[in-house]
C-alpha cells in the first residue's frame, strides 16, 4: 500500500519494477480476527526463488517480533510479492476499402 500527502491509499502491490523511494509504502497486515496493522516499508529487494523473480518487501515497527520457522526471533516481517511482467499489447487494425 502506499499513501499520498493527502492520506489517500492506494494499492501497489502489483510491482513491475523496484521503487526508488519506499518512504511512503507499508504493509497492511490482516490477522485471522480482522486486526488491521500498517507496517512502514524499510527496504525492497529483487531477489529469485523456485524459478520465480519475487520482490521481497521488510518492514519494521516499533515492539514488532515475529518467530520464524527455525523458532528464532525477528524484529522485522518479510513478505514476498510476485514481480509482475510487462505485457505487450497489440493491436490489429484492419483496412478495408469501400
């Protein structure tokens, strides 16, 4: 998610390339009981995993621990966003005579 000067939201989770400045995007976390938590967007990186090209988003926020897999602790939340591809598009015009 992102937001605007004017608090205006928009989703940006349909990324086709890193932005330059991740100052005003977040995460917005939902938990199995609708608790909405925003977490300020620290850094984006390119990275590939299972063949795939995925953008992994960290977040920080003040007094954020999560327990990872191997039960060690984390003071940041990752999450992996699918790289969207360019798509081309073309169009076909037809000309005919009358």
């Amino acid at each position: 998610m992102s937001v605007d000067a004017d608090g205006n939201e928009t989703d940006t989770s349909l990324l086709t390339e890193k932005p330059a400045d991740v100052a005003p995007l977040y995460l917005r976390v939902t938990t199995h009981d609708n608790k909405i938590t925003r977490l300020a967007v620290d850094k984006i990186e390119e990275v590939e995993k299972d063949g795939k090209t995925l953008y992994k988003v960290t977040a920080k926020a003040p007094d954020l621990i999560q327990r990872n897999a191997d039960n060690t602790l984390n003071e940041e939340y990752v999450h992996y966003f699918e790289k969207q591809k360019h798509t081309k598009v073309m169009y076909i015009i037809a000309l005919t005579t009358l």
